[in-house]
C-alpha cells in the first residue's frame, strides 16, 4: 500500500507497512502504559481548553441551525471505537433532518470507492451545512466523546458500523485497535480527495508508528487543513 504524491510532507516521512507480514513476525501493538496515559492527559487537556474557548460559538452555531432547518442540532450516530466497541458520535447536524432514511435513494451518486458514502454536492445537505463541513466546525461537538474516553485527539476516524463489520476479516479492521480521532493522518493529506485504501493505509502506518511527537505534529497540520479545507466535503 502506498499514498500519493498529493499527500502532505508529514508522511512522506512514515514508512508505510505491509501489514501481514508484521504481524506474521508477531509485531505488538500496544505502545505501552506512559504513551497512553500521556496520550490521555493531552487529550483532556486539549479538548478541556477547546470546549472552553468554542463554546460560545458552538452555542451559536446551535442556534443557528435550529432557526435554518427543522430537526436537532446535534447528529448523533453510533460508530465502532476501541476494539470495535458501539458508541454514540455527535456532530453538528449538517443536512435535513432524516436525510439518513434517504441514503438508499441516492446510493447511484456516491463519488467514493470501498466502503464509504461521500458526495460532492450531497442534495441532502442544507446551505449552512455545506459551511460546516467545509470548515470542519460540524466536528467540534466530539470534544465531548474525548473527554468521555471514546474518542482521542488523534487516531484513525470513527468507523461506520457497516464499515466495521465488512471490514472485519481484513487488515482495514486493525484500525480499530486504537481509540478512534478526531483528526488523523489522512485528513492531513487531502481528506475525501485520496481513496479507501490510502485512508487504511495511511491509518494504520499511524497506528504502527505513533507516539506523541507525531500526535502533535498532526495536530499542527490540522490547523492549515481545516483553514483550508482541502478535500472536505
């Protein structure tokens, strides 16, 4: 498996890895208690401050979307965490309310390979919708799944329930041998513009290679990511 050569600077420095052959040698996964416990603490840390400076405009964007479209402002769905465990992920709403019962009428238009569902210009989406997605603010409310210990600040994304269980018999499911992120690798590299298999790829050379200097370096790149939206959608 290998990215692009659209993907960004970051990981033309990770070595990306042919999966069954490490763990045919026995390769162990677990980065050990200090990592995880550090990991840990910087999630609380971060996510504390972020929900603190944002929560003013989180409240605003609430509001805002109750008074452009009827439904909740919060989308909630259930995703597979760590160990492909059930949780339920928040969002801010960013199409109509119901648009999940009209997925299967619009399947025709999917723009992605594998697994997952993505259109450009998805007529279920509402105007501030579009907005929220592109700027990436329609995440914030997984702060909360953070502190929560669902969800870290970094990791692979959350995995769709079927995605989950159709990936199950492949190397795609070690993915969820982490806590799932709320940025990750692939985000940083052109987000929705890279195929299914270099999402995996880029995942789980994350997963084999990480450690807190690379958790904070891809912080760091999320910021330009998100300023400028690169491949979101």
């Amino acid at each position: 498996m290998r990215t692009s050569a659209a993907a960004a600077p970051l990981t033309e420095t990770l070595e990306l890895v042919d999966f069954p052959q490490i763990r045919r040698a026995g390769f162990v996964w677990d980065r050990g208690s200090v990592y995880e416990r550090t990991k840990r603490v910087l999630d609380v840390i971060i996510a504390s401050m972020c929900l603190v400076l944002f929560a003013p405009f989180m409240l605003l964007v609430g509001v805002v979307i109750k008074l452009t479209s009827p439904g909740p402002a919060i989308f909630k769905q259930t995703r597979a965490g760590l160990g492909g465990r059930p949780f339920t992920m928040y969002k801010f709403r960013t199409m109509r309310d119901g648009a999940q019962d009209d997925r299967e009428l619009i399947l025709h238009l999917n723009e992605k390979d594998g697994p997952i569902f993505k259109i450009v210009n998805d007529p279920r989406m509402t105007l501030l919708g579009r907005f929220l997605r592109q700027s990436s603010v329609d995440e914030l409310p997984q702060l909360f799944n953070i502190l929560m210990g669902q969800m870290s600040l970094v990791g692979p994304r959350p995995l769709w329930l079927p995605e989950a269980r159709g990936s199950a018999a492949s190397e795609a499911a070690l993915r969820m041998v982490v806590r799932p992120g709320l940025t990750c690798l692939w985000q940083i590299s052109g987000r929705s513009e890279l195929s299914y298999d270099q999402w995996v790829s880029l995942d789980l050379c994350y997963i084999e290679q990480r450690s807190v200097l690379l958790d904070l370096l891809i912080l760091v790149q999320t910021i330009p990511a998100v300023l400028f939206g690169r491949g979101a959608y």
